[in-house]
C-alpha cells in the first residue's frame, strides 16, 4: 500500500459552511491523517496523509465539499509537511 501526503487548497465559497468539519468526517471515514485550515484568502487548505486511494478519494469529494458549499477549484500542491502527520485528522 503506497502512503502518499498531498496539499490541497480549495477555493470557492468554502469558508462559514462547515467545510472543514465535513472534511474531517470524510477524511475519518477514509483512515486520513492531516488536518484542514481557513486560509486567510477565503480558502480552505487540507493537508492528508494515507494510501493514495483515500487521498485520491478525497481529492474528489473536496471538489464537490458538504451541501451548503460551492467548489470553484480544488488545486493540488506539493506537501512540504515532513514525513508524516499525527494520528487522526484534525482542523485548525
């Protein structure tokens, strides 16, 4: 199984909607490390780590976010975090 960390930064109307909550949910379901943070442009950054299937899921289900948001982009980043994350996914 290949551990893989990838950024995401999410733009759109993604800040006030429960976001990052309903990321850390779908993340858990998916056995993620990371965390998801407001960024002070309006966006949302997810940082997660774990076998690139979950990580591939997730990128998808951050293109489309929890009901109330509206997904314009969802730009996939190098992680420059380290070699791993802590246990469980948080948001900040």
């Amino acid at each position: 199984m290949d551990e893989v960390i990838r950024r995401f930064v999410i733009l759109g109307h993604v800040q006030g909607v429960y976001f990052r909550h309903s990321t850390r949910l779908e993340a858990g379901k998916l056995g993620l490390r990371g965390f998801a943070r407001n960024l002070a442009d309006g966006s949302v950054e997810v940082i997660a780590q774990g076998p690139a299937s979950s990580v591939e899921r997730l990128r998808e289900w951050l293109g489309r976010g929890p009901a109330q948001a509206r997904v314009d982009e969802v730009r996939d980043l190098e992680a420059d975090v380290g070699s791993s994350l802590p246990d469980g996914f948080h948001t900040l």
